[in-house]
C-alpha cells in the first residue's frame, strides 16, 4: 500500500503534493526495485528457514515505519532512501513467505483457489483502503477540488498517509497473534545449502518460462499506475475523481482473481494464462489506439475493466504455475526468489521509462507510446505461456 498503491490512486496529487516530475517518480521505483532485485533471492531462501509469521509480522511494522517518514513529505533526495527500505522489508523478509505460506495452504489440488483467493483478498483490501483514502482525502480537501492549495492538498494527503500506516502496522500484529504456523513446515532440517537449491531449480525449463511470464505480466500491472493520471491528462477528470478511478478497478481485482482461480483449478493455470495475455493485448489495442479520449468516459471505464481483467487474471496465476511446473515444495521460496528476481525488474525500468514516454510526449501521444511498449511485452507473454502449456501437458 505504501510504496506502491497510495501513488496508483493519487498519482496526480502524490506528484504534486511532494513536487515531482513523472520520471523522478519512476526513478523513486527504481531505487525499491534495485533493493527489491537483490532481496528476491536472499528472501526466497530466507523463507526456506523461518516461519512466514515471524517473517511477515517483521515485515509489515517495519513498512509501517516508513509510512512516518513520507507523511511528513521528506525531500526527493530522502524519499530514495525510503524507497529503497521499502525494497527491503517488503521483499526481502516479506514476499517469499507470503507466497509459500499460500501454495502450502493450497494443498495438492486447489492451487488456483488459493493464490485467486491470495490476489482477489489482496484487491478488496486494495480497493477499501483505496476508498477510505479517497474518502478522508475528499473531507479534508475544500468543496473547490481544484482550488485547493498546496498546503491544503498535502493537508489532506497526509492524512490518507497516517490512515494507511495505521492499517498496516494493524495488519502486521494481527499476522503476530492470529496467523499459525503449518507443522509440517521444517524450516530446521534443511541439508542443501542456498546454491544447491539454486541450482537445482535453475534446471527446470518452467522456471524460465514462469520467469518471462512473470515478467510480462508485471509491465502489465505497473502500467495500472498510470491510469488515474490518463483519466487527468486525457479525460481531464479532477484529482478526487482520478483516484476514484485508481480505486475503482482494484474492485475488478477480486472479482477476476477468485473467478479466475476457481476455474483454473478446473483445468489448468497454463489454460488461463494464455488467455489473460490475450484479453491483456485487446485493453492495450484499445488505449493504444488514441480512441480513448475525452468526452467518451463510458468507453474509457470500459477499456480500464478489460485491462483489469487481464492483468489481475494473470496476477492470480502466475504463482499458482509452479506446482504445475513440478517443482518440490522444498525449495519453494528459493523457486520464488529466482523467478521473482527476473520476473519483477519491471519494478527497475518500467517507472522511469513511462515517466520519460510521459514528460516527453505531453497528452495522449504519452499514454500511446506507453500501452504500445506494454502491447510488445503482452505478445512475448503469450508466447511463453503457451510453451509452459506445451511443456507441462508432455510432463
């Protein structure tokens, strides 16, 4: 929420308020994503050692500490290193235990439920957090949206910042007391040392294929952050309505994970990730297009849901893939860490390279270049999904 969902919804106001450009702002994700980088795979093998509640509940007050610090809307030069601690706790002691802890609730047969479950939880959460902000900033903010000052939009932002950093360090002791260990974890009898299980997992072909979908499919969800800024720039909505449309298609998310899920379970993951890459190509034609314009708001919510769907389909499946890629649940979190490592670089390139594509061609012309960029990546997607469908009906 912090680092990430908080610019998604408020990506106008969140520029404005701490006096940012597009690309600085792409550079701030940058910074957590070079951290993130390194912290996949030390925290994947972590996650073969420790608990995920004691991983996690660690994880989420640090995040919470952060929170602090941006409310009190730090200089650029500070806010890189508080991105860059956010790479870390969000990473290294928080996503592979995250991601284990679900494929172990999963079981043997329901892979797709629990990770739908996982990602459609993750939106409700996304998407109510999301309203609330909307709402207190909508208080705080004067009747005139776009007459507000400065002072008085930090005012307001300030306070969605302290509400979020609440729900957050709620969430990290709820983990703390609530949350139970699985008894047939052993984090303690692991005889392979950290580059053993590396190399054992670099020698399964899917993981390489999960690599490059992960990959795709994540440009296609960092280009969500965007879209509250589109409905700005192209649609010319205020500030207040913008971030109703950042939070609005989180709703989308828990609807598509869950149904998504749900079927993948049915028949298999590949099935379904081939198809999210294909309905995630329509949304990108559709804004690519430079169709999606002011006054067609209907058209505009339409294209937003159509690219939801197939980015937070393909969200839900992704992880849900290994176990159908056959690989041992021992060495599940260094499995995630490897493909994480890779497949989530966009966190390094994709915001100062749309932040650039943005400040450099003002409008419309901007959003194209960036949805054509995404379109690119949404073929290569396709592809490999359609050879990890290849490779694991042979298996």
């Amino acid at each position: 929420m912090l680092p990430f969902v908080l610019a998604r919804i408020f990506r106008p106001t969140f520029l404005a308020v701490f006096e940012l450009t597009n690309f600085q702002l792409g550079t701030l994700f940058t910074t957590y994503g070079i951290i993130a980088f390194l912290s996949y795979l030390f925290g994947g093998a972590l996650a073969d050692k420790f608990t995920a509640r004691k991983l996690m509940t660690i994880a989420l007050l640090l995040t919470a500490g952060g929170g602090l610090v941006l409310a009190n809307f730090p200089s650029y030069s500070t806010l890189q290193i508080l991105f860059g601690y956010w790479g870390f706790s969000t990473i290294f002691l928080f996503w592979a235990a995250m991601i284990k802890a679900t494929r172990n609730w999963g079981g043997q047969k329901q892979q797709g439920k629990a990770f739908g479950f996982l990602e459609g939880g993750r939106g409700i959460v996304a998407a109510s957090i999301g309203a609330i902000g909307v709402f207190v900033f909508s208080v705080v903010l004067p009747k005139e949206v776009n007459a507000a000052s400065l002072e008085e939009r930090q005012l307001a932002f300030q306070a969605v910042i302290y509400a979020t950093t609440a729900l957050v360090a709620m969430v990290g002791l709820l983990i703390f007391f609530f949350l139970t260990e699985d008894k047939t974890e052993n984090h303690k009898d692991i005889e392979t040392t950290s580059w053993n299980k590396i190399k054992t997992v670099l020698q399964y072909p899917t993981v390489w294929l999960l690599i490059l979908i992960v990959l795709c499919a994540y440009v296609g969800y960092k280009v969500t952050d965007i879209l509250s800024l589109y409905a700005v720039d192209v649609m010319h909505f205020n500030e207040v309505d913008a971030a109703k449309v950042g939070s609005y298609q989180m709703y989308i998310r828990p609807i598509v994970c869950i149904s998504v899920g749900y079927f993948a379970d049915k028949s298999n993951s590949a099935f379904w990730l081939i198809r999210g890459f294909i309905i995630l190509l329509i949304g990108t034609a559709l804004f690519s297009s430079g169709l999606v314009a002011a006054p067609l708001n209907g058209f505009f919510l339409f294209s937003v849901i159509i690219t939801g769907i197939g980015t937070y389909g393909l969200r839900s499946l992704y992880f849900g893939a290994i176990q159908e890629g056959h690989i041992p649940y021992s060495i599940m979190g260094t499995a995630v860490g490897i493909i994480s490592l890779i497949g989530y670089t966009p966190d390094i390139f994709m915001g100062p390279l749309m932040g650039y594509l943005l400040d450099v061609n003002l409008g419309i012309t901007g959003h194209q270049h960036v949805f054509m960029l995404l379109g690119a990546f949404s073929f290569i997607g396709l592809l490999a999904a359609l050879r990890f469908k290849k490779i694991t009906a042979i298996e």
